[in-house]
C-alpha cells in the first residue's frame, strides 16, 4: 500500500475553472500523485501542470502558493497528501 504524507492544504478554489491553489509545507512536481481530502471530498489525482505567480512551473518549493488543475471540485481547507 502507497504511504502518503501531507504537503498542504487548500487556500482557495476556483470553481468555474476548476483550480485550486495550495500552500506547500513539503515540494511538489509535476508527474506526482496527490491525494485531496475534506469535508466528502476524498479524490487521487497525478499533477499535470501548476502555476506559480501565473507562470507554468514543473516543480515547486515549500511554501510556495501553486495552482493546480483539479479533477474534482475542492474547498478551502481540504489537506493535500502526496503519494510515495
């Protein structure tokens, strides 16, 4: 069974477009598995992009603010687990 640790946690959602914006506490790339929970949302998902200050970036620090594509609908606070 895949270990997973929490990398952050929702800021923001933008519902029409479908993105979330996280605030790292551990690094994230682009290729990585994530693992969205809250509330009754609990959805996995593989990163295919994220921004940084509205530039594509394919890695990103610790506290960075990334926006991520989501595939399912998220709200502030949801935790973010990566999947090793």
């Amino acid at each position: 069974m895949a270990k997973e640790k929490q990398i952050g946690k929702i800021t923001h959602y933008f519902g029409k477009i479908g993105v979330g914006v996280v605030e790292l506490t551990k690094k994230l790339k682009v290729g990585d598995t994530i693992h969205v929970t809250g509330g009754s949302r609990d959805f996995t998902q593989e990163v295919k992009s994220m921004q940084v200050e509205h530039e594509n970036v394919e890695k990103a620090k610790k506290r960075e603010a990334v926006g991520l594509k989501l595939d399912e609908a998220a709200k502030d606070g949801d935790k973010v687990f990566l999947i090793v």
